[in-house]
C-alpha cells in the first residue's frame, strides 16, 4: 500500500511541473527581433573594436612622392596574425626639381594663349612598377578610435618609360613645326625666342623607349578606419629606384639613374574571409 502511495506522489507532482512548465510565456516575435537585433550589433562591434584578422584585403591609392606622384592597386594575404604579405602595381612619374612651366613670350606674333611648357625638358618619365612587400603589425587598436600601426618593407621591378616631350617651334618657313630634343642638333628646341609652346600630353607616345629597374621602399602606414573590414590608411615612408641607364629628363641637368625620395600616400579599401 505504501507503495502504491509514493508512485500516486510521484505521478501528481511529476504532473504539476509539467503543467506549470507549459504555462511559463512562450517568446514573443517582438524578443525574437531584439535578439537579432543584439546580434548583430555584437557581431559589428566585433568588426569595430575586435583584433583585424581578415584573411584578404584589397585596395587603392595614390601617393605623392618628393619628385612626382604615384598611383596604385594592392592586394593582400595574411600570413600569420601579425604578419599580412602584399602585391601591389603602381604607375608613377618623376619630375625633375628644376622644372617649371612659363608661357612663351609671344614673338613671331604668336600669342600668349598656347599651352605653357617646360623649358630644357627632354623626355617625360613614367614608371610602370609590380611588387611584393610584408605589413608587420606593431601595434593594433584598442577600440574603434584607435590607429592601427603597420611597419612594411617591399620590393620589386620597375617598367621605366621615357616619352619624348615635344614642343611647337617656330620653322624656318615661319610655320609651326612640332620637335624633340635631338642632343647633336639642339637648334630651335633650346631656343626660347622661336618656342611656341608644348606640344600636348597626347604627342609622343608612339615614340615610347623602354628602360628596365629594380625599387625598394620601407614605411610605416597607419590605419584609422572604425570597422576592420574597412582600409583607411596613410603611409610614410622612403623609395629607391635603379635603372639600367642614366634617365634623361632635362637637357640642361646632370642625369641620374638612381633615385631616391620620401613619400607621403592615403588609400582606401575593404577585408574579407576567403570561403
């Protein structure tokens, strides 16, 4: 009989709880929303104030270099958690320091509205350059206003162009002859009296002239942006450039085949996860 009454306990209580458990209130669509709501802003404050350890990222920017500009594509792949090693193709163009732009001085009639020129420039030089180089973190940000501080080293080839700068010159017939320098007869192209003006960016590509290199740049490049999916960086730093022969921009100037700069850059960008 004792028996019979604990199983009778058992059974009631047992059936008690599971009649309070289906009375407890069921989540409501309205919490249901919050919580994703909540996730979400976890996960973006992840991206915000989280370590940046996305695998791929991708880039552009531009630079502006002690003697010219540069414009650029990276690409980048961690390595490790500090380490993240990168490609990147640039196009820059050097100028040299004495150069400077004047307008003609309007003899033989011609008047001051041709386009301005560079007196003594022989050849306009580009450069076509593809690298690969390392970012090592130093230091990471703390929270979604902090700077995270990269050193980085690179290196690579260099495509260097040189394109022959023409000028309008007065000719003998008293037409307008377009010219480049021709170092065994300088003539009308260094004499300021019979120059017009310049020819225009679009002249001389068809003479293009090879002149292979090697670069090597170190830097330090900090990072600002909020979300670590996102790149907002400026970089400083320092260039070196070798080439095969001594490039020659101006007529008037000792020519170089090494050169060397300080550079100031910004670019913007986005990580990502490979899947």
């Amino acid at each position: 009989m004792k028996k019979l009454y604990l199983i009778l306990f058992l059974a009631t209580l047992s059936g008690g709880l599971f009649a309070q458990n289906n009375n407890l209130p069921r989540p409501s669509k309205k919490s249901e929303k919050e919580q994703r709501k909540l996730k979400k802003i976890a996960i973006f404050r992840e991206q915000e104030e989280g370590e940046n350890v996305f695998q791929r990222d991708f880039s552009v920017g531009a630079r502006l270099n002690t003697d010219g500009w540069t414009g650029f594509v990276e690409l980048g792949y961690r390595k490790t958690r500090k380490k993240v090693n990168y490609f990147q193709f640039e196009f820059s163009e050097k100028k040299d320091h004495r150069e400077y732009k004047r307008q003609s001085s309007g003899g033989g009639g011609w008047s001051f509205s041709e386009r301005p020129f560079i007196f003594g420039k022989v050849n306009n030089f580009y450069q076509a350059k593809l690298g690969i180089g390392q970012r090592y973190l130093i230091g990471g940000k703390g929270n979604k206003n902090g700077v995270e501080v990269n050193a980085i080293y690179y290196g690579g080839i260099s495509a260097g162009l040189l394109k022959p700068y023409y000028l309008n010159v007065e000719g003998a017939s008293g037409q307008v002859e377009e010219i480049k320098y021709n170092p065994a007869a300088p003539g009308n192209f260094l004499s300021e009296d019979k120059i017009i003006g310049a020819a225009g960016f679009g002249k001389g590509w068809g003479d293009l002239s090879f002149v292979p290199g090697l670069h090597a740049k170190l830097g330090m490049r900090f990072d600002w942006a909020h979300f670590n999916e996102v790149v907002s960086a400026l970089e400083v730093g320092v260039n070196a450039e070798m080439y095969s022969k001594k490039i020659e921009i101006m007529a008037t100037n000792e020519n170089k085949q090494f050169f060397f700069n300080a550079y100031i850059g910004i670019q913007f960008g986005k990580r990502w996860n490979k899947r």
